[in-house]
C-alpha cells in the first residue's frame, strides 16, 4: 500500500539512502525536505511492519523531525525526545537507517533514544515528561560554559500532563540567560483550535524578528508613559489569547508561538528558524496526527500505536485461532465482575487505559472510571483519598511506572494503612521494550514497607484468585503479574479468596524445596519433576507462609527460590532473612534477575538467557546441589509434606501431570 497514490512514477531530487546524517539534510532545500519526507514516512511504515514497533507516534513526527535537524545544528544543539516512542525518523536520519531491521532486537537498536547509541540521543527517554527539566539542566551547564548551544525539548500533548513538565516550566522561568525551546507536539488536538492558513501566517508573525522587535521598541518608547505601556501590554495579552492558548505559558515566562500544522515544512522550518534567532525561553505548539499518512493507522492510531509485525498492504488482522488470554484480559475481566458486585470499587489508571485492560470497565462503569493522565504521584494519592471515604479503589499501573508514585505510596496509602489495592501489570521481563520499562524492581521496593501485601500469582487462574484476595483485604496490597498471557490456565468465574500468606505445596519430592514466587511456577515445576523435589507456589512474597518454611525445613537439606524480579532485596532475600531470625543454616540458591540492566530482546529468549526457564532452573540446581543430588537413595523418602489447606481454592488444576489442590 503506497502512502499517497500521487508519490508513483515521481521524478525525485533526493534519496533518504544518501543522508547519512542530520549534516547533508541542511544541505537540502524546502522542495527536497518535502521529498523526503514523503520517502521517510514509508520507510518508517515499511520498517516497523517488518520489526514491530511504535508506528502511529512516529508516522505522526516525521515533519517535526526533519524539520528539526534541517534548523539546528545537531548534535551540538541538543535535542531531547520526549516522550522517546515517537523517535523512530530522528534514528533513521541519525545514521541508523540500516540498523531498524534491528530495532527492538537482541543486540540491535534500541525503541527509544539511548545516550550509549548514538552521540544524537541527547538524553535517554522512555518515561514520560523529562524532556524540559533535561534540557534546562543542559542549557544552564551550556549557559555557564559559554556555550551558544540550543536546547530542545519535543514533549508530547498526553506528557504534558504529568506535573514534572510544569514543574520544569516553572524553574526555567526564573532561570536567566537559557537558550530553551519547547516543542508541544499535540497530536490528539485536545488543546488546539483547527489549524490553516492564519495560524501560520500569526505563528510565523509572532515568532519573527520584526514582531519581536518592534514590541522591544514600543516598550522603550511607552516606558515613560506607564498607563500606555500597561494598555498596550494587555493588548498583546489578549490579541494572541485570541489565536491561542497563550495565557499559561506566557506567565511561565515562555514566549508562545502556534498552534501550527506539524505536517507543513513551509510552516515549521521558517517558524524554526525564526525562533532559533530569538533564542531565550520559547514554547512552540505544533499539531500532528497519530498515523499520518498510512490511512489504516490514522482511522486507528491506538490499534496500529506498538503493532507486531504486519503486512502494511492489507494491515493488522485478526487471527483466526483463539489466544490464550493474557494477564491484562484477566484483570480487566476481574475487575468488571469485582465492581457489579461491590459499588465502592474505583478504578484508576495514570493514562494507561488499554494497556492495562481497562477499556470495558470505562464503558461500563463510567462514574468509577479515572484516567488521570501520566500523573502516576497524583494516581496514587488520589487512590488514598478515595480509601478515606470508605471507597476501595484499584490502580492498574505498570511495575516500572510505580516507581515513579513510590513517595505517595509510603507517606500517601501505606503509612497511613488505606485500603488501595495495586494491580502492577508488566511485572518481571517486557522484552522489547528493554531496561526503561522491565518490572523488576517491585517486590524489593514494596516488600520493605510496612503493611503491605505482595502477592505473586503463578497462573491466570492463581491472578483472579489473589486479585479478590487482595481487593478483600482491608489494607494496601499489590499483585503482579506479567506482560503477555501465561500457560493457559482455565479461569474461574467466581470471586473466591485465599487465606493470606499461605502457600501450597503443588509437587511433594526430597531433600530439595523449590520455593516459586509467581508465573516461573510451571518452568520451577517441569524442574522439579527432573529432580525429584518438592515444588511450593508460595503465592505470597509479603506476608511469608513461615509455618511451611519452618515445616520444610525440618524435612529438607537445601533450599532453591526462583522469582522473575531482583534478587537483591527480593523473595529469595526475604527467605533467607526469615532462616537467618530462626537461625536455620540450610543452603539456599537465589534464582531471579541479575543486579544488571536488562535489554530489549525476545521476552522467552532473555528468560531462557538468564537461566529462568525449565532447563536453566535445573542446569542452576544441579550445579550448586550436585553432590546432595548425587549422594541420595532414591529408595529414601523424606517426611511425607501434607498440603496446605485451602477450601475456597477454585478446581483442581494440572500443571504437566500434577494435581494441584
């Protein structure tokens, strides 16, 4: 499928195969940016079809982008990408155009702008709303430097809403002598009146060197006439209030320009340009939209936003053999059944709605429904105020968002004992998404707070049933879960609970514990099948099953814990410190990620990689638990374990031939 039909039998002037950098595209004239352009955006469309990836963000910047290096000196101008999804052009015309068959893949490029990449990633990005307090510290370090350097900030309209970028607005305010220019890309329009032909000619006006100064001038001809000069200052206030949303960016000491078309180089290089000139505090809002010049991804930008790959011919289709559900659908699914039948239950994402499975609960339960926006402090502490009342509302965020709501989850909901329960989606490996967006973080960081319960579900049955557990619990309580779907288990329909912090033994073997904490349960089973061990699915990271640990160590020589989170401060740590205050001396071998930051890569393949999958788990047991392994007498039982009880337990499940009770 051609981008646009009349692009065909063209005579071209410029070849994107012949930039190699940002350096011959200032060589190029406006007729040959609009070429390029053109040639770009079906790169990007024919890359990412090939590789998955964000498409719609990037279909949508390829303007701004060329736009962007076309005007300034980069890589001594800086420019950060915010939020970095909508980096794709920028890589491609930084000297990466061959490396995007790598994208995303083990040991190739990364998804979002990455300081180690490339000289061209001024700043690493992948969470939201850094982009203004990056460049501002750049700009003060140039500033003192001596340096003329630029500094740009592309934010998008949906990062704008987190208070970071305010609160970066509001200190470049007052910071004197920075070169910092702010890029509103909003492509959603939800700030922004149409765009034409009189939007940029006044954006164009307000950004030229002529209005700036002839508004110099007046203010030194009137500054002896103060009531004049207060006039005609309102005037200027309200002239360009009339033509845009000016006011709040104005009084944050940014001189604002727009809106502007994104998708128009006669209006961005000129608007560009005009505003390098100027220098100082600018703030210019450009209009772009989602999938622009792929029709399929403009009817749907949010469908084709991070697609697999496709055929860009025929587009993203539905596969024919039913999948299994995914986490995300069980919670979603959990979460309408919980709120028909108890009217207290809120839920709440920090504008995450469909990546966190909570589109049928909007629909539904409109009243109880709350995107507020990439705000995950203001989620977090919204969600204890909510719990005051009598409310119980749940946060659907992601592991790595969380991180950024720790604050407010101690001093907000925990301290104060509210009643929040915390769905933490992506939690363990994302794969390619790599190091910015992998949860491995949560169990350390919350398992340390007091009054918490971390729950960790090995299956999607075990997710709905510790998601009611949790919700029931009169207390803050988390349960994480993984991106993607799991083994397959049968979900239950019902709402059943389990008494906290109990285990269950789910294989009964010798001398060796295999002690899992959430959906590496099946791979530490298939192990301990192998092995002859005893494999627990402990459900609990915080509270302990401690009555089982102290039971299996009366009856075990060696213990393993396996858990797709941080060893350090992890389960594995919280076994050994419940051993250490018993002082129990058995041998226990930590298994779960690396004090390391993981790359992006296929998601099976980096478990499989650290070791985490079936065969690893053994390999790992057998070479620190070899002589226990070989110096036992098969015909030699331990103490028969009974299993824990559990009579709101949904059915007994299998898990490759064995009974689960």
């Amino acid at each position: 499928m051609s981008l646009r039909p009349n692009q065909l039998n063209r005579m071209t002037t410029v070849s994107l195969e012949a930039i190699h950098s940002p350096a011959d595209l200032r060589d190029l004239d406006r007729s040959e940016l609009e070429e390029l352009a053109t040639q770009l955006r079906e790169f990007v469309l024919q890359s990412v079809s090939k590789t998955g990836g964000h498409l719609s963000s990037n279909l949508g910047t390829v303007e701004l982008t060329i736009a962007l290096h076309h005007v300034f000196n980069t890589p001594y101008d800086r420019i950060v990408w915010d939020v970095g999804h909508q980096s794709y052009p920028h890589k491609i015309l930084t000297g990466r155009r061959e490396g995007m068959a790598t994208l995303r893949q083990k040991e190739g490029i990364s998804g979002f702008p990455k300081r180690s990449e490339s000289e061209y990633d001024a700043f690493g990005t992948a969470h939201s709303s850094t982009s203004i307090s990056a460049v501002l510290g750049m700009a003060v370090a140039s500033r003192n430097a001596r340096e003329n350097r630029q500094h740009i900030a592309v934010i998008g309209d949906g990062a704008m809403t987190a208070g970071m970028a305010f609160e970066a607005l509001n200190n470049a305010g007052v910071t004197p002598g920075v070169n910092v220019l702010v890029v509103l890309n909003d492509n959603d329009m939800s700030i922004s009146p149409p765009v034409g032909a009189l939007n940029r000619y006044l954006a164009r006006l307000l950004s030229g060197g002529f209005y700036a100064a002839a508004k110099n001038v007046g203010r030194a001809v009137l500054q002896h006439v103060p009531p004049v000069l207060e006039l005609a200052r309102r005037f200027e206030g309200h002239a360009k209030g009339m033509v845009s949303p000016a006011t709040l960016f104005e009084e944050l000491g940014f001189n604002y320009v727009g809106p502007i078309d994104g998708h128009d180089l006669d209006a961005l290089v000129p608007t560009l340009e005009n505003l390098k000139a100027l220098g100082g505090l600018q703030f210019l809002h450009v209009v772009t939209r989602k999938g622009q010049g792929y029709k399929l991804a403009e009817a749907d930008p949010v469908l084709y936003h991070g697609p697999g790959k496709f055929d860009p011919d025929v587009g993203i289709q539905k596969s024919g053999k039913p999948a299994r559900q995914t986490f995300t659908q069980v919670f979603g699914r959990w979460l309408c059944d919980m709120a028909a039948v108890d009217e207290r239950l809120y839920g709440i994402t920090p504008a995450m709605r469909e990546g966190s499975g909570l589109v049928e609960f909007e629909q539904r339960f409109p009243d109880r429904y709350f995107d507020v926006g990439i705000a995950e402090q203001h989620a977090v502490t919204f969600a204890g105020g909510l719990a005051c009342e009598g409310q119980k509302p749940v946060v659907a965020i992601y592991s790595t968002f969380l991180q950024r709501g720790y604050d407010q989850f101690i001093h907000d909901v925990a301290l104060q004992n509210l009643d929040v329960t915390f769905a933490l989606d992506r939690a363990g490996i994302v794969g390619a998404d790599g190091a910015t967006h992998a949860g491995n973080y949560d169990i350390a960081f919350l398992r340390c707070v007091p009054n918490m319960v971390v729950a960790t579900p090995s299956d999607e049955n075990e997710a709905r049933l510790l998601l009611s557990t949790c919700y029931r619990h009169p207390g803050p309580a988390s349960v994480r879960y993984p991106r993607g779907a799991g083994r397959g288990a049968e979900v239950q329909a019902d709402l059943d609970v389990v008494e906290i912090g109990r285990g269950v033994v789910r294989r009964q073997g010798k001398r060796l514990a295999i002690l899992a904490f959430g959906t590496l349960a099946p791979a530490a089973l298939a192990a301990a099948e192998t092995l002859d061990a005893t494999l627990v699915d402990m459900r609990f990271v915080k509270p302990l099953d401690e009555a089982l640990l102290a039971s299996l160590a009366q009856t075990h020589q060696a213990f393993v814990t396996v858990e797709e989170a941080a060893i350090m401060g992890g389960a594995g740590s919280a076994v050994l410190e419940f051993f250490a205050s018993q002082n129990l001396q058995l041998p226990v071998l930590q298994l779960g990620l690396p004090d390391s930051f993981i790359d992006h890569g296929d998601q099976a393949a980096i478990l499989a990689e650290l070791g985490l999958d079936a065969c690893g788990i053994e390999q790992s047991i057998r070479q620190r638990f070899a002589a226990l392994l070989a110096g036992g007498d098969e015909s030699e039982a331990s103490t028969p374990i009974e299993a824990q009880p559990n009579d709101a337990a949904p059915k007994a499940q299998r898990w490759r031939g064995a009974v689960v009770k």
